[in-house]
C-alpha cells in the first residue's frame, strides 16, 4: 500500500527515492535498515538548511475539547540544555527538570483525635502504601497491631509515625502533622540510645522507619529526597538485629518483604544519582541514617547488598544485583570480556525466573506483576550493556510484550518497570497510550504524585527525538544518569 507524499526519514537521510510504501518503507525492508517512518519528529536544522522553522495551524481549544487525538511534546531550553550536557559531557548539571512543590504549611480543615486517624489510616490512607504485593491490606493490619503492641520509645515511633502519614493523606502538610513527625523522630531517636533492641523494639523501630519514608516519598518538597535514609536505615537494623533470623511470624516476614521491595528499588536511583549527596550512615549501632556533608560532595555508597529470602522477590534481587553490576561506558571494565559474559549470564538468569509464584495469594495479578517486572529489568540490563542506544529483534519483541501488560490496565502503581517500558516508547501511538496510563493513574486519590515520573519519561523521549538527526552516538546510561539526576530531590521509583 502507498499513499504517502513524502518520503520516510531513512530514505531522506540517505538521499534516495522512497517506495513510500505503509506501514513501512519497502527500501529500508530490503536493505536490512530501520524504517524511521514518516511522523512528524523533532530534529536539528543542518547548517545549509534554510528553511529555519516550520508552522503549523495548531487546532482550536474547542477541537481539542471534541476529544482530537492531537498531543503534543514540547522541547524546551531545560530540554536543549540536557542535549548539550549529553553531547559534550559538560561538568554543569543541567537544570532541574520539575521543581517539587513548596512545602507550605497550610492549616488542617478541622482538629481529629489520635483515633481518628488510626481508622483513616485502616480505611484509606494504606492504599498510598507502596509494596510489591497489590494487596497492602497485610501491611496495614501488621502495623496497626505492631504500633499498639508495646508502650516503648519504638512503639511510640511507629504510632506516630503512623499517625503523621494519615493526616499527611487526609488534610496535607499542616502543622498537626509535622508534629506527628517530629515526635516520630524524638521516639526512635531515643530508641536508638538502647544499647540492645529486643525483636519487638527492633521490629517497631524498622516500621516506624519505613512509615517516615512512606511520609517522604508522598510529601512533594524539598526534603522529599530523604526516604534514601529512612529506608537504608530500616536494612541496618535489619542487619545488625538478624531480624530475618527472628522465626516465622507472619508480620516480621510481610515487615521484612516490604522493606526488601523498598531498597531493591533504591539501588536503582543511586547508582543513577549524580546530583547531591548521598553519604550513608554505616555504624554500627541501628539509627536514621542522615546526610552529612553539602550538595556539591561526592556520592559515597554502602555497596553491600541485601538480598529478599522471599522466592516471589528473586526478580528484584536480580535488579538490585543489576545496578550494582553496570558500568558506565567511560568505565575501562565496561570493555572487558569478563564484565560482556556476566551481563550475558545476569540476562540468563533473569530470563529463567519463573512468571508464577509458588505461592501468590493475590494470584493472577501478582504474577502480571513479575511478569512486568521480569521484562523491563531485561529491557534495561540488555540497554545498559549497549554501546549506542539501538534496537534490535530481541529489543522489539522485549518492548512490545511489556507494553501489552500495563498500558490496557487501569492504572500502573510501580513506577520502574512504567519508567523503563515508557522511555522505550517510539510512535505517537505508544507515546499517547503512556501519557493516557499516567492520567488514569494519576485519578486515583490515593496515588503519589507523577509529576517527577511523567517529566523524566519526556526528557527521554525529547532527547532521542534531537538525537535521531545527529552523528552523536547517544549512550543508554549516560542519559538515564543525568535525566534522573535533573530532580532537586532523589527521586523513587517504587
């Protein structure tokens, strides 16, 4: 079928004679090359070129209220900016992408009881709770019971912990609830001066913990980047506590799984974090971890690794495994025969993982979730392994096969296998279907906010647009390293 006018960009750039042919370029089928296709995409005028800008007639406000399919991606200067650094690997670090939301205490709409916001927190406010299991129910009872299950400094932490994330989600940041963490901080603080915690004090102390960084990670401020602490704090006390040796009981193992799930994730933002730093407390004695030293030291990383008991999170064992494992392309290893054939056998690995758990309570949804989960720590551990960012048969089929799973569902609450799978998006099909996931994720109440997630996924998409027409060999690790380092604050990918 042909009913082009023009010709498909790899005939343009080789300056031959398109067939013209839909959906693709039968030239480019016969000469074993991509066929970029014929959308209209963004690039660089040549310096011959003088024809310097095209117009276009944009459709109306009402058109677009008719329901038009028309998008639209705007390059900005931030966006020209992150070319530039990428190009000629400046020193300067980009501009921010998204600045988070000023943290303005605002007065709460009416005054509850302590026991108010226990039931609000057993009715609503756990569903922003993020783990790997859908259901968070089982995390919500565990801490509910662990939080009234002793009245010690570790108990009085997790319950004010727990109070100050449920008016956090009932009336935002006020004053009430910055107290509720500020008490939170003074409990655990003086629990940490107790020369040896017990299971219970020590199990209290990881909720509390991760309850804050639950806090951090909802609260869209300046200081939202501080979950990195709470959550390597939470795995300190886990070590030096030997809690995974506690027994079975069933809430220290859901404790357990949840924070597993939490620094998993973490380890795939630090080893892409090249902004502030991130200097983890390492003593000996469990406490908050803290930063020290100001936003221009260099990253200094606990690099020792935590792996989940539980057989249902071997996959992200393998992610957490993976970010430790890739080099960047300025790494001499990078070129070794040695570090090829481990990534080679980390792909194995990860391709042998079986979909279905052994034991999934949540059953057919827990096992779409590994499934998603499965794909695109692939797509990124096959990406990184790359010298240039390329596509391959292996890649498509990755790619297609991950993007049937969540752009169908109502929402995807797990933003890195939605970050990886996004940033791979090439048409303004798949980019559509991605922009309309995030909105209908984005109507649930109990959603955090996507506004990092959604301004990450279109840098990426803009700056393989500006890379298409260029000589520049654009390096997957490269770009992942500064558009998540373009954040004021850490950003989470749970």
């Amino acid at each position: 079928m042909t009913n082009q006018k023009k010709s498909c960009w790899t005939c343009k750039a080789r300056k031959i004679k398109c067939d013209r042919g839909v959906p693709t370029c039968q030239r480019c089928v016969r000469s074993g090359l991509e066929c970029q296709g014929y959308a209209p995409r963004l690039s660089w005028p040549r310096d011959n070129d003088r024809k310097r800008t095209l117009t276009v007639d944009l459709p109306t406000r009402a058109a677009l209220r008719r329901g038009s399919k028309v998008r639209f991606i705007n390059t900005t200067a931030k966006d020209v900016e992150l070319y530039r650094h990428l190009a000629y690997l400046t020193l300067q670090q980009p501009q921010f992408l998204v600045r988070p939301t000023p943290s303005l205490l605002k007065k709460p709409q009416f005054v509850v009881r302590n026991m108010d916001l226990v039931h609000y927190f057993h009715a609503d406010a756990h569903l922003s709770l993020v783990a790997f299991s859908p259901n968070t129910s089982d995390i919500r009872d565990a801490l509910i019971r662990m939080a009234f299950a002793s009245d010690t400094d570790s108990g009085r932490a997790l319950l004010y912990a727990l109070l100050a994330v449920s008016a956090l989600r009932r009336s935002g940041f006020h004053e009430e609830t910055l107290q509720f963490k500020v008490a939170a901080l003074h409990a655990l603080s003086k629990s940490s001066g107790i020369a040896s915690l017990g299971t219970t004090e020590s199990v209290q102390h990881v909720a509390a913990c991760m309850l804050l960084g639950a806090f951090e990670i909802l609260l869209p401020s300046d200081s939202s980047g501080e979950w990195i602490w709470y959550i390597r704090g939470a795995m300190d006390i886990i070590r030096e506590t030997q809690l995974t040796k506690a027994g079975t009981e069933a809430d220290i193992n859901i404790l357990l799984d949840w924070t597993y799930y939490h620094y998993s994730l973490s380890t795939f933002t630090i080893s892409h974090w090249r902004n502030k730093a991130v200097i983890l407390d390492s003593s000996p004695n469990p406490t908050i971890c803290e930063p020290v030293g100001g936003q221009d030291t260099l990253v200094a990383i606990d690099k020792q690794l935590f792996r989940s008991p539980n057989p249902t999170h071997e996959i992200l064992n393998l992610l957490a495994e993976a970010c430790d494992t890739l080099l960047s392309r300025s790494d001499p290893r990078s070129q070794e025969d040695s570090y090829k054939e481990h990534l080679k056998q980390l792909e194995q690995r990860i391709e042998s993982i079986p979909v279905t758990p052994d034991m999934a309570a949540d059953g057919a949804e827990l096992s779409g979730l590994i499934k998603l989960y499965k794909l695109s720590t692939l797509i990124y551990v096959i990406r990184a392994g790359q010298t240039t960012w390329e596509s391959t048969t292996r890649l498509d089929n990755l790619v297609n096969r991950a993007f049937a799973i969540p752009v169908k569902q109502p929402g995807c609450y797990h933003f890195f296998p939605l970050f990886i799978v996004a940033c791979e998006a090439r048409t303004d099909e798949q980019r559509g279907a991605v922009l309309d996931l995030i909105a209908r994720t984005e109507g649930y109440t109990f959603m955090r906010s996507m506004k990092m997630l959604k301004a990450g996924i279109e840098a990426i998409w803009v700056q393989r647009d500006l890379h298409a027409d260029s000589d520049l060999l654009m390096n997957y690790m490269d770009l992942m390293n500064v558009v998540i380092s373009s954040n004021t604050t850490l950003p989470s990918f749970v």
